[in-house]
C-alpha cells in the first residue's frame, strides 16, 4: 500500500510542477531533484526558449519557400504570351523595340504583384508563429482569438469598398488589362494612364484632367493601346463618282503612306487596306479605310491620312459631298411648287411685256 501511495504522490507533484503533459525537460529535472521550483524553472528557461526558437525558424523557412513559390507563379502570370511576342518579333527589326517594352512592362507588374502577395504571405505566416509563441507562454488565446474575430468583423464592414478596390487592382495587375502608358476608356473619363496602384487608377484626359478613379469602381476598360491599335477612316465621296476610281485613289494615298519611311517602317504595321462601301448617306457614299498602327498611333495616322486624301480627291476632281436638302414654296391657296421656275421663262415673260409697252406707245 505504501508504494502505491509513493506513485500517487509523485503523480499529483508531476502534474502540479509540470501539467497534464509535462515535457520532457520538466519531468527529467524533477526526477532528478524533487522540487517543483527548479523543474518549473528549468522548463521556462531550457525547454519553452528552445520550443519558440523551433517555431521561428519553421515560420522563416516556410515564408521563404511560399515567397519563392509566389515569385514563381507571378513570372508565369505577368510575363505576356509568348505567341503574341512572337508575332510581334517576326514584323521586322523596329519590333524589338517593342518587345523591349512589353518585357519591361511584364517585369514591372510581375515586381508590384510579387510585392504584395509576399507581403500577404509573411504576415500570414508570422501571425500563426506569433500564436503559436503565445501558446507557448501559457497565454490564453481565446479573449485574442474572439477580439481579433469581433474587429476583423467591424474592420471589415467599415472597409469594404477598401477591400473591393485591393482585390479588383490586384486582378487587374495579374490579368494586365492596362499598364502606364496605356490610353484606356472607364466610363467616368478616357485618358492616358499616369499610375496604377493596388487602391486606385490615375489617368489624364486629352484636356489635361487628371482622374482618380478606385479601382472598385471600374465595371469595364477598354484597352486602344494594347499590343496594337487599328485606324479607320471613312471617305465620304458624291453620288455622282465612279467609286471604283476613288477607291483606287484612296488605295494609292494608303500605299504611298506605307512606303514613306517616315511612317511605313515605324507606325504602321500592315500595309494599309481599302475594306470598300462602307454606307450610303444621305449626302454621300462612304469608303471605309483601315490601316493596322503600333500602340497608340492611330490618332496620328488618321490625321496624317485624311491631309493626304483631302490633297489627293481634290487632284483627282473627286468631289466630297456636303449635306444638300430640296425647299418647297407654298403659296396660299395653291398647289406646292416641288421646283423654282425656269429663270428662261422668266426672262421670255418680261421680254414679252416689254414689247407690248412699246408698241402700245
């Protein structure tokens, strides 16, 4: 009966000192000298430092192996498709500048992203370390756990349209629907982009504003300078043309654009083409023309063009048409007169009185 009494004991001082499950370091000092004190001492100053120090190397090598995978997996969404840079390539030797640009561009969201979703991933990791550390010290969590669960529900009630404007600019940046540089329409404004962040876009518009718009907010973008812009002109000639001979004009004007150096060989990329009738207006017919440009060049291209057709139409005698409308004169008590009367009859009528006078003189 003694011994069983002398195991109970040593049980109830084991589970006093150390806990229900003590460590290893607490039960071997207490074994080693029957007190409580040194083997609560030893686990606090042996065994709990060397546990927290475990749990922060394994937070340090795990956020360095998800920092790794993150970069990976940002260089294989950010960099361009390898088609597009390949078609881009074959055009000649102005498009590596392009490719240059592309790259750079890919580089630069690839940076911003990795930036972000590292930052993500390190204090998601060293949060769960921190936890874990506070475990160990024998602090209770649950009053931490519920109070972070009532101000990350507040937080996110109050900031949800912060939240909305992170995520849609964080998929913009991954989806790359627009870069710096790039001139865009969002509804709100079109314009020139000046910055993109993760919370809002910056652009300009032709009369120089400067829009801030949250990037919750965009619904739709549409993209005119992305790999490459189209610009299309149509030519209205008069009814009365042979349109086959002004097509030929038109086609020549866009031929002889193609082969100016100054214009073939860097903006345009496609030699120009005549798509044909494009509409029959009211005052004239149209001939749509469509030229292929680099990014962002179209504007310039449509004005240089249309200096172009307007010099080369006049040459040719080739009319352009101008809104033309018919007048009735209505008199009262008489029928509409659909056309003005013959100015020779006029003329025969006052002749006819004329004589008349004379002869009664």
């Amino acid at each position: 009966m003694s011994v069983v009494f002398q195991d109970t004991d040593s049980s109830t001082l084991l589970t006093d000192a150390c806990g229900i499950e003590p460590t290893y370091t607490c039960e071997k000092i207490l074994q080693w000298t029957d007190s409580e004190f040194a083997a609560v001492a030893a686990e606090w100053v042996l065994d709990r430092p060397i546990r927290i120090l475990l749990i922060g190397i394994g937070a340090w090598i795990i956020s360095r192996i998800l920092q790794r995978t993150v970069m990976r997996f940002v260089k294989t969404v950010a960099n361009p498709p390898r088609k597009a840079l390949d078609q881009l390539r074959e055009r000649g030797p102005g498009r590596v500048l392009i490719e240059e640009a592309t790259r750079a561009r890919a580089e630069a969201r690839a940076e911003t992203i990795g930036l972000v979703l590292r930052s993500i991933v390190t204090a998601v990791v060293w949060s769960i370390a921190a936890l874990l550390i506070l475990g160990q010290l024998e602090i209770d969590l649950a009053p931490l756990i519920a109070g972070a669960g009532i101000g990350g529900l507040a937080l996110g009630f109050g900031a949800q349209s912060i939240v909305k404007d992170f995520l849609s600019g964080l998929f913009m940046l991954i989806e790359d629907q627009y870069g710096v540089g790039d001139v865009i329409d969002i509804g709100p404004a079109i314009g020139t982009v000046e910055e993109v962040s993760l919370r809002s876009t910056t652009l300009r518009d032709v009369k120089g504003t400067v829009w801030h718009i949250p990037n919750g907010e965009i619904t739709r973008v549409g993209n005119y300078s992305q790999l490459w812009s189209r610009a299309v002109i149509d030519v209205e000639v008069a009814y009365d043309v042979d349109l086959r001979f002004a097509q030929g004009v038109i086609q020549r004007v866009a031929d002889e654009m193609w082969e100016d150096p100054d214009w073939g060989g860097d903006e345009l990329m496609e030699r120009p083409e005549v798509w044909g009738i494009q509409s029959l207006g009211a005052s004239g017919i149209a001939i749509r023309l469509a030229v292929k440009t680099e990014p962002s060049m179209q504007w310039a291209t449509e004005r240089e063009l249309r200096l172009r057709l307007k010099e080369a139409l006049d040459e040719a005698g080739i009319e352009i048409p101008f809104p033309q409308q018919t007048v009735w004169f209505r008199h009262q008590g008489e029928h509409p007169i659909a056309t003005p009367p013959d100015p020779s009859v006029v003329e025969t009528h006052e002749m006819a009185e004329t004589t008349d006078d004379a002869a009664s003189d």
